[in-house]
C-alpha cells in the first residue's frame, strides 16, 4: 500500500470538519509567504498563443539558480511535477528520502518501483556516511520541509561526488531556499548526477500558479523534459515567472521581512510553551506529545495549523497581517498548549 501524502492548504475539509465557513479561518497551515508578490495584468497575447520555448524563460530560470552554462534549465508546472516525473527515468533501485519530509518524494520513486528507505536527521549530521553507500538516489529536500534542517552545500556536494563515482544521483528540492540562497546547490547543476528544484509556490507566494524550475545533468533535465511533453508550464505562468524572477528588488526585501517574521513566530510560540521550535524564513517546526491536541484546540477558533505524525510535530506558517498576528496570539492562550 503506498497511500498519497496529506498536505496543508485543505482549508475545504476543515471547514467540513469543524463546521465553519471559510471566511472565518485563518490558515496557518502551509509555508506559503501570505504577502506574495503582487502579479500584474498580464497581456492578452500571452493567453491567445501557445507558450513558446524559446523565450527569455530559460536565462531567468538559469540566474535564479545561479546555473552554469553545462546545465540544462527547465521550467516545470510546480517541482511536485518533477518530483512526480523524476522517478520514472531510472530503472527501478534504492532511494534515500528525508524522513520526516514532504512526503511526495517518497511516495512517488515508491510509486514508480523503487526501493525508497528514510533518512533522518540525524544520519545527515553524523559522521558515518556509510548509508549513502546503499544508495542509488538520494533526495535531499534543503532546508527541510517541515522540519528546517539545512545541509551545508559542500557536504551535500561531497555525498554527490561519492554517489556519482559509482552513476548514482542526488537530487535537492529547494522548494524553500529563497530566502537563503547561499545555502543553494544550483552553482554546481552542471555536474552528472546532480539535479536541484526551486518552486515560485513558497517564497513568491505564488502557489497557485503551479510553476517552478528545474537546473541539472542535462542527461537528466532533457529526458525529464521529454517526459513533461510541450506546453507543460501555461503561457500566463511563464509569463508571471520571467518577471517576477527579475523583481531582485522585492526579493531582497521579502527575505528580510520573513526573516524577522519567522524569528517573531519562534518568538510568540515560546511564549505559549512551544519553544525550541526549528524552521526556515516561512514556517516554524515544533515537536509535541500532544500536537494533535493543540492542533483540535485552535481548529475549534478557526485556526488551521498542520499536524505532523512520526514524531508528533506541529507546522505552523506566518501570518499575514498585524490582526492575524494579534488572533494567533490570543488563540494560543486558549488552546490546549499548557
Ligand atoms: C519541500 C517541498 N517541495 C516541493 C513542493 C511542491 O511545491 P510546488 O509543486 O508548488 O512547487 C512542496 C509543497 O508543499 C514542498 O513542501
């Protein structure tokens, strides 16, 4: 059995859970920025013709990832259809995956015939490597989803040199590297072996949207490619993504200000008795015995936050206005958190 992930953002089935109409919650369940960058009309053209592949996309995308001129660049409709694609270009063989993750990786190379196994966190930072040896993939999600763990680039870089050795891959989704982009592989794409995702879904708020990149082996990303077919990504997404990737401007500023809301979201969860709590710039991570308690506790006052299992953890996003901030903070106190 190999049953689909669950997901935050279900706002639909809370409000059937719990009885109350959408308008009334506040949705904290997804690491989404709640101030995405604002899309601009987009021209009547670009809706009438078919998308065209060689546009400016493909330098934006290359930029982005800081990619060398080696590597294949492509632009996908979201990373979850690369993630979704990717599995089914290897013969079936051993897959590492985080564990806890963003569980699609798994679940889709598990899918597609593969022998997936768990890494934990704790196996990325101790010195004994030796279960990279058992491996043929290895996916790294960096930071982590939801758990925040970040790996260092030139450790990562060196699991794919010894997985490369013997044609073995490794593939890094950034779906939440935006903010931090020093911490980014997407230098080194022009490697054999070594593929990185990015997603417009986290940081430009733009989920909906379904659009991402992915930078990588070209004897990778072209099949991938392939596999995609034509017109995969809509006119309109590229359209959006060739701007908002050249909006340098808002991206500096927007990576400071989750930054400082992250750290405030640590802050204010501390208060409450939920310190320790791990994270990146959109989301803060903390694991409790009674997540699912707290979880129902602020559910009840219209505040959908996301429970974790194995271990039992909480996710919580930022909110995105002073009064969302002010509800959060009260609902804390009456939720069953003490
Ligand atoms: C770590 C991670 N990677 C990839 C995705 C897929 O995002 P998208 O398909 O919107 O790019 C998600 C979505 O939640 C995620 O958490």
């Amino acid at each position: 059995m190999n049953p689909p992930p669950e997901h935050g953002g279900r706002l639909r089935a809370a409000v059937r859970k719990w009885g109350m109409p959408p308008e009334r919650w506040l949705d904290l369940s997804t690491g989404i920025n709640p101030r995405s960058w604002p899309v601009p009309a987009i021209p009547e053209d670009v809706w009438r013709r078919l998308p065209e592949p060689d546009d400016s996309l493909d330098t934006c995308i290359r930029q982005w990832f800081g990619a060398p001129g080696s590597a294949a660049c492509v632009p996908v409709a979201g990373s979850q259809a690369a993630i979704k694609a990717l599995p089914r270009l290897r013969s079936p063989c051993q897959v590492g995956v985080p564990s806890p993750g963003y569980e699609e990786h798994g679940h889709c190379w598990l899918s597609a015939g593969h022998k997936v196994r768990g890494i934990t966190g704790e196996q990325l930072v101790a010195e004994d490597e030796s279960w990279l040896d058992e491996l043929d993939v290895l996916v790294l999600i960096n930071p982590n989803n939801p758990t925040g763990q970040f790996i260092e680039p030139h450790r990562l870089l060196s699991w794919h040199d010894r997985l490369q050795r013997r044609g073995g891959w490794i593939i890094v989704d950034e779906a939440f590297m935006d903010a931090t982009p020093e911490f980014s592989v997407g230098f080194a794409t022009g490697q054999p072996g070594l593929v990185v995702m990015r997603s417009l879904g986290k940081f430009f708020g733009l989920a909906g949207l379904r659009a991402g990149a992915v930078s990588g082996d070209p004897d990778i990303v072209g099949p991938l490619d392939g596999v995609l077919g034509p017109w995969s990504v809509s006119g309109p997404a590229r359209y959006i993504m060739s701007q908002v990737l050249v909006d340098h401007q808002w991206r500096a500023a927007t990576a400071e200000r989750l930054h400082s809301e992250s750290r405030r979201l640590s802050e204010c969860l501390s208060r409450h008795g939920l310190d320790g709590s791990t994270g990146t710039a959109l989301f803060r991570y903390v694991r409790h015995s009674r997540a699912g308690d707290i979880a129902a506790g602020l559910a009840r006052q219209g505040i959908l936050v996301r429970e974790l299992a194995k271990p039992a953890a909480l996710r919580f996003g930022l909110p995105g206005s002073e009064p969302e901030w002010t509800r959060f903070d009260q609902a804390l106190y009456l939720s069953d958190v003490y």
